[in-house]
C-alpha cells in the first residue's frame, strides 16, 4: 500500500517526534509479534467453528449462522470501541502522519465524489418530483410539495442512498486496500515497529469517511430540493419559487438539522469500522480478501438500515 510504503521504508528514529507514535505498553505486544505467535487482530477461537464443513441438518446451519452473527456482533463492537478510544485518547500523536492521511481520505470519499453525487441528486429530485406531482395535482394538494420534498429526501434518501453509495465506491476499496496489506504481512511490519494499525490505518479512514458522508448528505440534499423545483417547474407545476422554498421552511424543524448530523456521521463511522473490521481484523490469504468484502458490504447495509430505523422511531416519538 502507498500508505504503509513509506513508514515501512525508514526506521522509527529517523522521523520527528510529531511524527512518531506512541512506544508505551507495546513493548512486550511487539517482542511477540516478532516471534509470531501473537497479533492484535488475532480471531477469536469461535471464528474458526465458522469455518467447519457445511451442517448436515437445518437446525444445526441456522445455529452455526446465529453463532456467526454473535461472533460478528461483538468482534464489530470491540473494534469500533478501540477505534473510539484511539480517536479520544489520541487526537495530538503523530499528528504530522494522521491529520495528512485524514485529509486525504476527506478528499477521497468527499470531493472526489461529488460531480457523481450532484448527478444523483437531479436524479431524485426527478424521481421524487415526478412521482409526486401527477398525484398531488389530482388531488389539490400541491401545497404540499414542500413537506413531500423534507420528509422523503431529508429525512430518508438523502442520508441512506449516500452512505449506500460511499459505501460502494469507498467501503470496498477500504477492505481491498486493508486486506491485501494485511494478507502480505504489511500491518504485522508497522506492529513491529510499534505501531498502532488502528491509529495509522483505521482512525484516518474513520474520521475521513464520517466527514465525507455528512458533506455528500448535504449537497445531494440541497440538489435534490433545487433539482426537484426545476422539474416541477418543467411540468408547468403552478407553484412559486417563494411558496416551494417557504413549504421547506415549515417542514423543516431545528430537530431535522441535528439528527441528520448524527445519523450522516453514524453512516461514516459505521462504514468504515465495518469495513477496515472485515479488512484487518482476522489473517487473509489474497484469495479470501473478495469474500471478506462481500461480508463487510453486507453488514454495513444491514447496520446502516438499522441505524435508519433507529432515527425514525425517533422522529415518530417527538
């Protein structure tokens, strides 16, 4: 990986100590990793039961699935965990290495991204628009256009088609990228020179894929909305520009504002601890690195409709 070249590429004292990690408490780790025998992203020893021949009868594949699950469940939990208390513990260490990388991968799932997500965003406005206006005509009901626009795209589509597509175009690329380092003895090298993969590796795609999902989130909703007045516009909808974007306002309340930061920023972390989980988390061969990312797409789209779920039943109680 380009990332992992050039730390791999130069011993720990020759770089400054903004640039150096912390060499505490990884003593003892690292003279194991060095007779290696041990790895801080070693599975757990029920992960190897997943790995038995298919069962023979259907209660016991639906048992070894619900043991899997479990086993997921709490390996996910643990890393994400970890991955938190490095980004609380140690927002000032190696900063020269971490904040670079952090705006890099800004820039990766964020800017590079965005003529993509302004196509999308006409796109639903079209698809919203055009579905609704041949109905709300029919039945008078024009004047809620605006109301239509808040609740299908800011509240729902907007958030969830862009962490399905961030997780399409960057997600897999995470656990490509942290699999094939991983299955070439790349992390077990920064583990030998003391350090931490979840601080080099993890935390900028983090924080990087967070940022990125909450700014895609808005610029698809803010074309989707204009995108979906233009559409209405073209259908010789009788609504003013002044009366559609005053429908907005009152649909919009100051609670939608700050339950779409958290669920764009719970998208983007969700994501990419999933992802870089299903990356570094358990020894690869280069043949398993395909199947691991099918796993991790997965469970990122099944967290991330939970997590939707979990915003709705709050939008429905207040």
């Amino acid at each position: 990986m380009d990332a992992i070249s050039p730390i791999l590429s130069r011993g720990i004292g020759e770089f400054p100590r903004k640039m150096c990690f912390d060499l505490p408490g990884l003593s003892t780790y690292v003279g194991r990793v060095q007779k290696g025998n041990v790895s801080a992203m070693n599975p757990t020893t029920g992960r190897s039961l997943l790995r038995l021949p298919p069962a023979p009868t259907l209660t016991r594949h639906v048992g070894r699935r619900l043991f899997g699950f479990l086993v997921a469940i709490q390996g996910l939990g643990a890393f994400g965990l970890i991955t938190l208390g490095v980004i609380l513990t140690k927002p000032r260490t190696a900063r020269q290495v971490v904040w670079p990388a952090v705006l890099k991968e800004i820039s990766r799932a964020g800017v590079r991204l965005l003529p993509m997500f302004l196509f999308v965003a006409m796109a639903l406005g079209l698809v919203v628009i055009g579905q609704s206006v041949s109905w709300l005509t029919r039945v008078g009901a024009i004047n809620y256009l605006g109301t239509i626009m808040v609740l299908a795209v800011v509240r729902e589509l907007g958030p969830l088609l862009t962490a399905l597509l961030v997780l399409a175009r960057i997600g897999t690329a995470n656990v490509v990228e942290l699999g094939t380092a991983r299955a070439l003895g790349e992390v077990e090298a920064l583990e030998a020179l003391g350090i931490d993969p979840v601080h080099y590796l993890v935390v900028p795609r983090v924080l990087g894929l967070a940022l990125g999902v909450f700014s895609l989130t808005v610029y698809l909703i803010l074309g989707a909305l204009l995108s979906g007045y233009l559409w209405a516009f073209l259908q010789d909808v009788p609504l003013q520009p002044g009366d559609y974007f005053r429908q907005l306002a009152d649909a919009l309340r100051g609670l939608d504002f700050a339950l779409l930061a958290l669920k764009t920023f719970a998208f983007g972390f969700i994501i990419a601890v999933v992802t870089c989980y299903h990356g570094l988390a358990q020894p690869l061969r280069l043949e398993e690195v395909s199947a691991a990312t099918v796993r991790a797409v997965a469970q990122s789209i099944i967290a991330c409709i939970v997590i939707d779920a979990m915003f709705i039943i709050i939008y429905l109680a207040v």
